[in-house]
C-alpha cells in the first residue's frame, strides 16, 4: 500500500485554519461581526423581482436617473449567443457607491448589482444572459445622485430560454 507523503506544512496549515476559525466564531457569537460584514451583502430581491426599468428604479429609491457621460459599458455591439454576453461598466462619477447592469427586455430587469468600497475604482466586468436584442443599461449611485447610461446589444441567438 502506498502512503501519502504529507507535508510538514499540514498540521501548521490545521492548527491556522482552527485559530482563524475559532476567532471568527467568537466574533460572531459577541455580536462584534454580522454575516453580511465577511460574506456577501444583503439580497434587494425587490430590486431583482422587478419586471421593468421603472419597476427596479422605484425599488432601489432611484426616480428619474439622469444620464451621465462619465459611466461607460463595454460589450459587443452584436451577441451571437445570448446566454454568456460579457460587460463591463466603469464610472467615472465621483464617489461612486454602486453600480447595477439592467437589461431592459429580459424577464428580470436586473441582471447584476455591486457595492463599490470607497476608495476602490469603479469598474466591474461580469456575463449576463440577454434573451433577445435589448438596451442595457448600468445605474450608478454617486454622491448621492442616481446616474444611468445605455448601450443597444443585438443577439443572434437568446439566453433566456430562445
């Protein structure tokens, strides 16, 4: 029977694992951290429920967003296969404290959301689905004030099930 040679690293790596662990679990347990502090941010299922533009703009607070030249999307000007679209959006708005990419005829309105951490630069890549051609759109909170900017996508062939 063949063993496994171990490293000499194994039982280091265990006993970290168990401190780091035990650290967090008190952290928890006092109250001191809460889950959405070290895993992802609360759920807006309104937000992601809503079937159009104007619905995901009143979950979110939103109203009338203004158009901004300083957010830009990256994506192909023609998808040929809907179910993977890659996109980018970058805002150059200053503060910028969130960015969505909503896809205006798509069953949910909403495809992605990010917090972007003060500080850090305001730029996010991601794949959505796109079930026929369709404006994106990337809403963006800045300073308080509710930005939005647009891009036509045509596909070939639907994500979404087409």
């Amino acid at each position: 029977m063949k063993q496994a040679i171990k490293s000499k690293d194994d039982g280091q790596q265990r006993r970290d694992f168990l401190r780091i662990s035990t650290v967090f679990g008190l952290a928890f347990a006092a109250g001191m951290l809460k889950p959405s502090d070290v895993f992802a941010a609360e759920w807006d299922s309104k937000a992601f429920e809503a079937k159009s533009l104007q619905d995901v703009f009143a979950a979110m607070g939103a109203g009338s967003p203004v158009i901004s030249a300083d957010i830009t999307i990256t994506a192909p000007d023609i998808a040929e296969n809907g179910a993977v679209v890659p996109v980018s959006v970058s805002s150059k708005a200053a503060n910028t404290e969130y960015i969505a990419i909503l896809i205006e005829k798509n069953p949910n309105a909403m495809s992605a959301a990010f917090n972007i951490p003060e500080g850090t630069e305001a730029s996010v890549s991601t794949r959505v689905k796109i079930g026929e051609t369709s404006n994106v759109h990337a809403l963006v909170k800045a300073d308080g004030k509710w930005l939005v900017a647009s891009k036509e996508i045509k596909v070939t062939l639907g994500g979404c099930g087409g």
